[in-house]
C-alpha cells in the first residue's frame, strides 16, 4: 500500500511539472504575439508619418513657387506681377483615409484574436470607408 502511494506521488508530481512547464510556455508565446502585435502597430504608424512627411513636403515645394512677371509698357516703364501659389491643404478623401486607417487599425487590432490581421484587416477597411466619406464630402464643396 505504501508502495502504491509512493507511485501515486511521483506521478502527481510529474504531472505537475509538466503543467507548469505547459503555462511557462503559453505564457511566453502570449508575450512573444503581444509583442508581434506592437511590432504591427508600430510599423503602421511609422508608415503613416512617412507619408504625412511627403505630402508636406510637397506642400512646401508647392507653397514656394513664385511667378514673376515683366511688362513693358508703351512709355518704356517696367510693371512687375508677382504671384505667389497659395499653400493647398489636404483633401477630404485623403484625411478621410488616414483617419480610416488608424481609427480602423486600432478597432481590428482591439476586437481580433490575432491582432496583427485584424489590425491590417481593419486599416483597410478603414482606409476604404474613409476615403470614400471623404470622396463625397469633396464632392460636396466642389457643387457649392
């Protein structure tokens, strides 16, 4: 009897190193997703500040040209025009589509079970929906 108790120990024993060592590595496979998951989102908002830099940038180069212009008149004076291209703003399909991705981004990465998908799965659809609000807002102040 003494025997079978000591059997029943090892094996309970056993078992639970085995356990432990089950929920030690779930535990660092929900660390490494968790991390996956950041990785994502990082790459999607360092994605994001690229392209917010280029459109100002081209805003920039957009804002700084200068037409100069010289007439001369018929008493031999010199009129000068200058013009000076007003600085655009953006569109409201483009803010649409930035503000669709990142609001849809962070939805799909909050409601999936795999996060990265749903975080690419929702920047998408985000973008989509986004852009096409923005489509019919500009359409909107084009009538008016």
């Amino acid at each position: 009897m003494k025997g079978l108790y000591i059997i029943l120990a090892a094996i309970l024993l056993t078992s639970c190193q085995n356990q432990s060592k089950q929920d030690l590595n779930k535990a660092k496979q929900a660390s490494i997703d968790s991390m996956k998951v950041e990785i994502n989102k990082q790459r999607v908002i360092d994605s994001m500040k690229t392209e917010m830099a280029k459109i100002k940038e081209e805003q920039k180069v957009e804002s700084q040209k200068v037409v100069v212009v010289h007439q001369q008149a018929a008493n031999g004076n010199t009129a000068t025009t200058t013009t000076t291209t007003k600085k655009k703003g953006w569109s409201a399909t483009a803010k649409g589509a930035v503000i669709g991705a990142g609001v849809g981004a962070a939805t799909g990465a909050i409601v999936s079970k795999k996060k990265g998908e749903g975080a690419i799965i929702g920047g998408l659809a985000g973008a989509a929906l986004g852009t096409g609000t923005g489509a019919v807002i500009d359409s909107k102040k084009k009538k008016e």
